[in-house]
C-alpha cells in the first residue's frame, strides 16, 4: 500500500489539529499489533489508532470499536500507568520517516512534571512502538529484540533507545536539481532513479510520476528529453505535495486495491475522501471485513468450487459422448447396405464386402460384421445401434441443459460469496445451498433461526426506492414477490448479478435514476472490473421464472439495453443506500 513518509505527514498534519492539547482518556491493545487511545480535546473525543503490523502499518483516527480481550496485554498496561490522563503536548515526525514520536506531559511518582513520549516505527518488518523515558530510555516496546537478535537496534526496557538509520536520500519538498538526477549515472528506468534518490516516497508514487512525466510507468531515461522532464518532474512533485488528497480505489466488487495522497492514473476512476484519517479508516474497515469473510466462508467456497469442478468434468465427458452420437447416420446406412446384401452374406463371416449405393462413385467397401450372428442379425444390430444413438442423443442434449444450469447456478453462488459483507448474509446463501441438497444440515442442537434480511435498498436522486437482491432466494423473493407488475426490473446482461427492481408507483421514472439503477445493476454483477457494462431493462410482467429452474433464474425476451459503467462508490452516495 501507499503508506509512505508523506501520507503519514499528511494524517500527522490533520491530527494535531484534533489532538494536541487534549488528554488521554483510555487505552486499549485489541490486538498483538495494534494500540487504540481515546483522547478528548476541546472539540471533542478521537480514537487514536496505531498499528505496527508489518504487512499493513499505519497511524490515523478512527471510529471503529474493535472488541478488546478480557485481559489488557502487559504492554498495554504499562501505557495506562505512564500516560492515563496525559496531555498530548506535541506530534513529530523527523523528515522522509515512517515514524511518529508523540510527546505527552505527564507527573512521576512523586507528582512532579514529566515528559515521556511514544514512538511509533511503521517501516515494514521492524514495526514497533515503544514508550521512552524522559531520558530517552526505553521503559518497555510493543515487539521486543533481544541483542542477539539486532546488535545494533536491540529493543529492551532500559536500553537507550536508538533512531531507525536514515537512508541518504533528498526531500521532495526541498529538492531541485533534477537535471543532475536524471543526468548522474543510477538506474535506466525513471521510476528507479525517484525511488534511489527521493525519500519519503512510496514506489506506487513514483510509477505515478514517471507516467505523469513520461507518458509510461516503464519510462527509459535515456530516451527523453532531460530538461524538458526534470522541470515537469520539479512542478509535479512540488503540486502534489503541496496539495495533497486521500484517493481511494476499489476493484469492481468493491474490495479495496490501493489509495494514495494524488491520483494515480493507471487505476482510473477514484473517490477522494473527506480526510487522510477517513480514508485509511474506511479502507482498512472494508479490506478487513472482507478477509474476514473470505476465512468465514472458506469451507462453503470449497465446496461450491469443488461441485463446479466436478459438473465441468462431467459436461466435458457428455459433449464428447453427444459428439460421438452425430455420426449415426451412418450406421442406418450401413444396415440398409446389408439388408440389400442379405443373399450374398454367409453366417460366420467377419467381413462384408458390398457396394455403397450411398456414394454415386458405388465403391465396394469392408463393413465388419459378427461371425456369431446371421446376416439379418448383423443388419438389424445397425439399426438398433442406430437407434440407440437418436435416443442418447436427446438424453444427453437434455442432460447437458441441466447441467449447465446448474453450474451457471452454483456459478451465480460463488459471486453471491464474493459480495457477501455480512455474517447474515452468509447465512443465507449456506441456507440456500442446504435447501437444494448442496450442503448438509448442520447436526446437533438447533440453532436459533437467523433473522431474515431485506434486499438493499437505495433511493435515487429523482425520488424512487431500488432494491437490490443480495443473493438468489432475495432476487426470486423481490422480483416475483415484492415487486409490482409495472416496476423496472434490471439486469447485467448475461452474467450472473443481482436482481434490481425500480419500485415505480405507477410512474413512470425519468432517464436518470433508470442510469442509477443500471449502474447498482453493473455493479452488483459479475462485471470483473470492466467499463461500459450492458445492462438489460424491461418490466417486471415481462420477466419468468424458469419452470423448475434453480433460485434466482429468469427468462425474459421483450428489454431493452443500456450501457453503463458500474461506479458503485458514486452510485451509493448519490444514491443515499441503505443496508439494513
């Protein structure tokens, strides 16, 4: 991710204006890596987050409430002792550094003013935070390093506590002399040669600025025009780090991909929130969420990928068998050759030469034939394997149109999982998949019946409720159930997706919110990120549900298309949806 040097200055930046001066109210340590402070100010209370995770550090506000253990860690006790009622006197950061020093005013044990501060190195493997005396000495640290382990920066209490060793690098905010950085011997492609000589600066910020600059991510210094480049370089640094933004990108389904503090064009469409804070807060929110859904739900995507494997398998051994059946013409032909030749043909033969008056040339041909049967025997054993063959293949012309169906069902089942948010929502689709056989019953005491969920709803600029399906019980229930006959139903066209249902009012809704819908349509489809989206409309009467058809499947014939781009961040705010 993009948590360097300069978007921790920018959450920094926006913190003290929050918290300085206020007091420490609580601690608590939800987790191995991560601290939560609760520090009220004049304003008001914030939620001080810090974690020192080394596959995701970072440093903002947040409004989430994690759960806490029964039992505080040592470490967060230790902090409690030392800083519970705190003042939070000053926020540091030394330049181009992943690291924060907060100071807090706090009394010994004999009451008398003190300083102790709190340092938090977010710098990938070596996270760590540690509580420092007035001295500088280290009262206790979050991961602590014993001096076999890191002779140089070992991490104890009582040891002096040591600065990360700085890279030798120039600060962007300050630098100029871009014609000798472009011109000095270093690495051919740009994006290398920012990353060796700027500090402070993700690699993700860097690609930017070669593409900015360059016109390419992969952009060769050697074949452009230096001074024309180091000034476009000198006015695009000095831009983006003089009027910074949180951006935020998401894939198609809505999981968070990458955020930084200026756009980044080879992603596209961005949101930019309200604060530096807010974004990581939200990001890290809905990233977590849906890893933890993934790891709840890893026993049922298991089972729906092993079921569509195994349907794939045996549709694949089906069409070779119906392909086998297109050749048995062939065989009628052949029982007729031979009846015409019952005269000439002798019992044990294993060969009968005839002539094949189905070719106008009437060649003599070899049709093997069984020794053990007489000739009339021979010919009607054609006709039957003949026979045998028209009937296999209307079996396995129907058999293989049910088990496409139903892999395009389990199909639409794995991206219900991708959306699924929510414990309850999940619940559903395991319930779904028990109804129809797919799953067993979980055993042993009854469980309490989950509470039922309504589809999502959303409210379009023009005033119209829509209503999404969250999965294929919920769209079979809103489009045969809850929706009116001359409501518009939406569709993403020919691929699995949710049901969207324009709840009219017997009027009829202008083109914008019909757009509105259309995109909630796109997005809540199996889209995999893509633009201009195809999206079929047509009202409610006009849709059926397939005679013994699995959940969710519809036929329809009498719509029309639209094509839109399925932004689902733009859509729900514009939309005001709500989840309930």
């Amino acid at each position: 991710m993009a948590f360097d040097a300069f978007y921790l200055k920018f959450t920094l930046d926006e913190m003290r204006e929050k918290c300085l001066g206020g007091r420490v109210e609580k601690i608590f340590q939800p987790s191995r890596d991560s601290l939560i402070m609760l520090i009220k100010g004049t304003a008001g209370r914030e939620k001080l987050l810090i974690v020192a995770n080394p596959t995701a550090p970072r440093l903002h506000l947040t409004a989430a409430s994690p759960e806490n253990p029964a039992e505080p860690p040592m470490f967060c006790m230790l902090l409690r002792k030392h800083l519970s009622g705190a003042r939070l006197a000053d926020i540091f950061q030394p330049p181009m550094e992943r690291l924060a020093v907060f100071t807090f005013d706090s009394t010994d044990e004999m009451g008398f003013p003190v300083q102790k501060r709190l340092v938090a190195e977010l710098m990938g493997r070596t996270c760590n935070l540690y509580l420092l005396s007035p001295e500088g000495r280290i009262l206790d640290c979050l991961r602590r390093i014993p001096l076999d382990e890191n002779t140089k920066r070992a991490a104890l209490p009582g040891l002096n506590y040591q600065e990360p060793e700085k890279a030798e690098k120039q600060n962007p905010l300050e630098f100029t002399d871009y014609v000798g950085l472009l011109t000095r011997p270093g690495a051919d492609l740009l994006c290398d040669r920012l990353m060796d000589n700027l500090g402070g600066l993700s690699p993700l910020v860097c690609r930017e600025a070669a593409l900015h600059c360059a016109g390419d991510t992969d952009a060769r210094i050697e074949n452009q025009d230096v001074p024309a480049l180091a000034a476009r370089l000198q006015d695009y640094f000095r831009e983006i780090l003089t009027h910074p933004g949180a951006y935020f990108y998401a894939q198609a389904d809505g999981t968070p991909k990458q955020f930084a503090f200026c756009p980044i064009a080879e992603y596209g469409s961005c949101r930019q929130a309200e604060s530096f804070s807010a974004l990581l807060d939200r990001f890290y929110t809905l990233r977590d969420r849906r890893d933890a859904m993934r790891q709840k739900s890893q026993a049922i995507r298991k089972t729906v990928s092993n079921l569509c494997a195994r349907l794939r398998r045996k549709l694949a051994v089906q069409e070779k068998e119906l392909e086998a059946t297109y050749d048995r013409e062939r065989l009628r032909q052949l029982g007729d050759i031979l009846t015409a030749n019952i005269g000439r043909i002798k019992k044990g033969q294993t060969v009968a030469q005839c002539e094949d008056f189905y070719d106008e040339e009437m060649p003599i041909i070899d049709i093997p034939i069984s020794p053990l049967l007489s000739p009339q025997q021979n010919a009607a054993k054609f006709y039957k394997d003949y026979t045998r063959m028209k009937n296999a293949e209307k079996e396995l012309t129907h058999q293989i149109a049910l088990g496409e169906e139903e892999l395009s069902y389990l199909e639409s089942v794995q991206e219900e999982l991708n959306r699924a948010d929510t414990d309850a929502e999940l619940d559903e689709i395991r319930q779904e998949l028990q109804a129809d056989g797919y799953v067993r019953q979980d055993g042993g005491k009854a469980k309490m019946k989950p509470k039922k969920l309504s589809p999502m709803r959303f409210e379009s600029t023009d005033g119209f409720p829509i209503y999404v399906g969250r999965n294929n019980r919920q769209n079979d229930e809103l489009t045969f159930r809850l929706a009116r006959k001359d409501d518009i139903w939406c569709h993403a066209s020919k691929v699995h997706g949710s049901h969207v249902i324009i709840s009219c009012g017997g009027k009829t809704p202008p083109d914008n919110t019909l757009t509105q819908a259309a995109q909630l349509a796109a997005y809540y489809a199996e889209t995999t990120g893509g633009q201009n989206i195809p999206v079929d409309m047509t009202t409610v009467k006009q849709v059926k549900k397939i005679p013994s058809g699995k959940p969710g499947m519809v036929i329809y014939h009498t719509y029309k298309t639209v094509i839109v781009n399925p932004y689902k961040d733009i859509v729900v705010d514009e939309l005001n949806a709500e989840k309930k």
